[in-house]
C-alpha cells in the first residue's frame, strides 16, 4: 500500500505517493485556508536561469521556453502553470527563466545536465535564489507563521487603498504636465535650468511659480524646523524649541509619484490617513510568492516622513508601496533584480506622464554582478526618463566605505559623473549638526538631513516583544522617537517632489538645485537640506524665533 505524507499549501495539498519507488505528486483542493505551519515554503528550490545576450536578441519572444518548460515539468511545485515564470527585455536584451521546484528533488540534477546540451547557446547560467524558507529562521523559528498575508488571490485593493484601482473602468486621466517649469525668485540668483528658453516662456513660468502660497506650521518638531531655516537666520540648532515654525510650499508635491520601496506600511495609521497611495507592488521573484506586509512596518515610519501629518516633506504626493522583501520577508538578488523590473513596468504603464521619485530607504548587501550590471541598465533608463533615485547611505561611523547597493554603484567614478542628477545618496546628522551617522567621506554624499532621534510614525505593535504588544507610550498621535538615515532619505525625497510641484526646479536640475541650496548648520559639520523659502517668502507678520 503506498505511503502517504501530505504537505499543507495556501490552496493545495500536495500528495506524494511512494509507486516503486518513484514519487508522484497530485494536487487536492481544498479550502480557502492559510495554514501556517508546516506549508510546501518549507520544502522548495527557487532557481533564477539566465539567458544569454544572443539567444534574446535573435528571440525575443522566446519561442523555445515550452521545450524548456517541458523537462522542468515534472519538478515544478504546484500550481505548476505558477511556477514557472518568463521574463525578457528585448531593449537590454537580458532574459530570465524563475522556477518554483520541490527541494530534494533527485531527479532535477540530472535533467538540468539533459538540458545543458540542446540549449547551451541559450542558457547563460543558473542560481538558486535559495533553498528552504524555514533555513532563515532558526533564531525565531515561530514568528513567521504568526504573520499576517494576503492570499495569492486576493486582489489586493481589499488589503489596501489604490488610487488606480479606485475606478477600474475609467480611461486613467492625464494631468496637465508639470515640466518644464520656472524657478521660484527664491531661486533666481542660482540661474539653473533657464538654458535656451526664450524670455517671454520663462516670464510666464515665473509667474505661475510665484502664485504658490508659502505656509506656516507652528507646531512643526524641530527636524522640520532645521530644513526651512535659512542661512541668514544664525541659529543654534540646540537652541531651537521643540515646537516651532516650519515655513513649506502649499503644493506638497501634489502630482508627483514616489515609489517607496520597503517593508510595507499601516495605512491605518492616524500620520497616513490622508495619504493619497496610487497602488501596491508586491515584486516576488517566484509567482507563488505570497503577497505580505513585514511586520515590522519600517515603511510605516518611512512613509510617514513623506506624507505624514506635520512631519512629512511632501503631504500631497501619490504613493506607491513596493515590498522590498518577498512574502517570507527575505531579500535575495532575484528580487532585487525583479523589484526594479516591476518599478519600471509600473512607471511605464502608469506614470510615465508624471514625474517620479524612488525611494530606497534600505540596501542589499552581497549583489551579484549580474545584478549589479542590471541595475546600471535600470539608471541608464531613468536617466533618459522621468525618474529620480534616492537612497540611504546607511549608519556606519565616518570613513566606513558605502558597500551596500545601489549606493555602492556611486563608489566608480565614472558611474557618479553619469548618473548624478538621477542619483542622490542621503546622510543624516543630529541636532548639533556635528554628529556624522554615515560616511559623510563619500564625496556623493552631498546633501543631509536630520536622522538622530527624530519623529516618526510607529506601529502599535512591537514585533520583537510578542505579538499585538503595543509600544509604550505611543504619542496620541502615533509619533515616537527613532533614528538612522532611512528617515532622512525620504525626507529629501519629499522636498524633491515639493520642489517640482511648486515649480521651483524641474526634473532635470533639482538635484543640482538641492545641492547648491543645502548649508552647513555647523562650521564642522555636513550640508543640510534646506528648502530654499526666504523670510522675504514668510506669510505676513511672521518672524524668526
């Protein structure tokens, strides 16, 4: 009588079935239930397959996939038609197989040998992304089957709030183009981006630049306060309250998109409950990926930084979430590779009419060249597009070398001159402006923003504590202290996007507007974001404090 062992799955039970010596596997279905513990993740291979350059550039298409798909078959895990996953970019002329296997397979070694004569001019190499889920959690071997996930299935506006998805049916309208624009007179004396207009055009943008309002917050915390403070205000950063003035532009990147990549984010919380998220990006590597937040909620604080209430840079800006792990909260190279492959496609078919910050509020350390080589065909894209990366330098002491990526592509010379308008790394320091959190020796670390105790939206719930614990004590309105430069990158993120839309910079010339606009607040310290409103800017009546 053959031996059965059944392995749970979000909706199959795989069944193998000992028949002389020789394992099937067949799929039950069963009901829509997420079980936990003991699911097929534990027991599965992801394998990336790379193309050579030729075998994309003579077929596209890839005609010769379902050949290849063929020998795999028997060692897919079901849903096996979701297990194998097909990617090609005839522009940079790179192809990729993903495949979902059953670990331990013995068989699987010996095809893939069978495989490598017939499309040896096909194949460029293979990687196992990795192994066995469960391998990953040893230290805390329960918690990731406490998490909270969304089916495969589900659509994923039940989860959270698109603004894509708002009205499905409805052709998506396109706003009236926010480039080219004028400077605000804030600005005039930097001279930056007028090139060949003529003088009439930029009489005009001039104009509309200087009918956005310039307001004040009187309860802003004092990291707010540090950016809009001007160089002719000398002030001790120390000095300042801890509830003051902060002067901003009205606009608060409203029409600007900002992809945030990173853990997820609570957008129950009370600091984003009017943020406006266009849509979600769950880029798994493997189709059946699960489609899950971190519970962590680092994006929860990063995003509060952007849009929060009182303490975000660029309240009015269209969100897009990008998980920057996998459903099992991994970070591997396929799916650095993959989420800026969603990120483009998103751009693309969505937004390639907007203007569009990336923010990057993490680093994967150990890239692989492939991946490495990938990404810089990613920024030889953005450069011609409408795009702008922001990434953390991270919060090493001075002098240590960057090493995680993307930051680390700057460390190359001539990969800094190419890229720098489209490139920025962020540092942070504190409130005495002497503090370095990163390696502020890097020379393309060339713009700061405060990043040492600073508010943020926290999650009510510590993970590390036991779950559904909450923090105590929360601020009433969800604010606590934290630190590092993942909330000074989206910080800059956000005046970027503030920028554009007050029409004081275009996509083109921000960055090298931020740069000459950031100041030392210490004689010995790095150059800060500053906003650029002059007091002469200042609602009536307002006065330095």
């Amino acid at each position: 009588m053959p031996s059965l062992q059944i392995l749970r799955a979000a909706t199959t039970i795989l069944i193998a079935i000992t028949i002389t010596g020789r394992t099937v596997l067949s799929e039950v279905p069963v009901s829509p239930f997420l079980p936990k513990i003991g699911t097929v993740e534990h027991r599965q291979e992801h394998w990336m397959i790379i193309f050579t350059t030729q075998a994309v550039q003579e077929d596209p298409e890839v005609s010769w996939s379902e050949a290849y798909k063929r020998i795999l078959m028997p060692h897919l895990l079901p849903p096996k038609n979701k297990s194998f996953d097909i990617h090609t970019d005839s522009r940079t002329r790179t192809g990729w197989f993903f495949v979902s296997l059953f670990k331990g397979d013995r068989d699987l070694r010996a095809d893939l040998r069978e495989l490598s004569a017939p499309f040896a001019e096909k194949i460029s190499s293979y990687s196992r992304v990795y192994s066995s889920v469960a391998e990953n959690f040893k230290a805390s071997p329960t918690s990731p089957w406490l998490a909270t996930s969304l089916k495969t299935n589900w659509k994923r506006e039940i989860k959270k709030p698109s603004l894509l998805s708002a009205a499905p049916e409805m052709e998506q309208p396109i706003p009236t183009s926010t480039l080219p624009v004028a400077y605000h007179d804030v600005n005039a004396g930097l001279q930056l981006g007028n090139g060949t207009e003529n003088l009439k055009r930029r009489r005009k943008k001039k104009k509309r630049a200087n009918l956005v309002k310039v307001r004040k917050n009187l309860k802003a915390p004092r990291e707010m306060q540090v950016i809009s403070r001007p160089p002719s205000i000398k002030t001790d950063l120390q000095s300042l309250p801890q509830v003051g003035d902060y002067y901003f532009y009205s606009t608060g990147g409203s029409r600007q998109v900002i992809y945030v990549v990173d853990s997820g984010a609570d957008t129950l919380h009370p600091q984003l409950a009017n943020a406006r998220i266009q849509d979600w990006i769950f880029p798994g590597t493997f189709p059946i990926d699960e489609k899950s937040d971190n519970l962590e909620y680092h994006g929860t604080k990063v995003l509060s930084k952007i849009v929060g209430k009182g303490i975000g840079t660029a309240p009015d800006a269209e969100i897009v979430m990008v998980a920057s792990r996998d459903g099992r909260g991994i970070g591997t190279n396929g799916h650095f590779l993959y989420t800026f492959l969603e990120i483009r496609r998103h751009i693309e078919t969505y937004n390639s009419h907007k203007n569009c910050i990336i923010n990057i509020s993490s680093t994967w350390p150990n890239v692989t060249e492939y991946a490495k080589r990938f990404f810089l065909l990613f920024m030889n894209w953005a450069k011609r597009k409408n795009v702008i990366l922001v990434m953390a330098a991270g919060n090493e002491k001075p002098g240590t070398p960057i090493t995680g990526y993307p930051a680390a592509i700057l460390n190359e010379k001539k990969y800094e001159e190419q890229y720098w308008k489209r490139f920025v790394v962020v540092g942070g320091f504190d409130m005495s402006g002497k503090r370095n959190l990163v390696q502020q020796s890097a020379p393309y670390v060339k713009v700061s923003a405060p990043s040492w105790q600073i508010l943020a939206a926290a999650p009510f719930a510590d993970p590390y504590v036991g779950y559904g614990v909450a923090y105590h004590p929360p601020t009433k309105s969800g604010l606590r202290k934290t630190s590092g430069t993942s909330y000074s990158t989206p910080t800059v993120s956000g005046m970027i996007a503030t920028w554009i839309s007050a029409g004081v910079f275009t996509i083109d010339n921000v960055v090298e507007g931020m740069y000459e606009l950031a100041y030392n607040r210490t004689l010995d310290g790095p150059k800060v974001l500053y906003n650029g409103i002059k007091p002469s800017q200042w609602p009536k009546g307002a006065k330095a404090t």
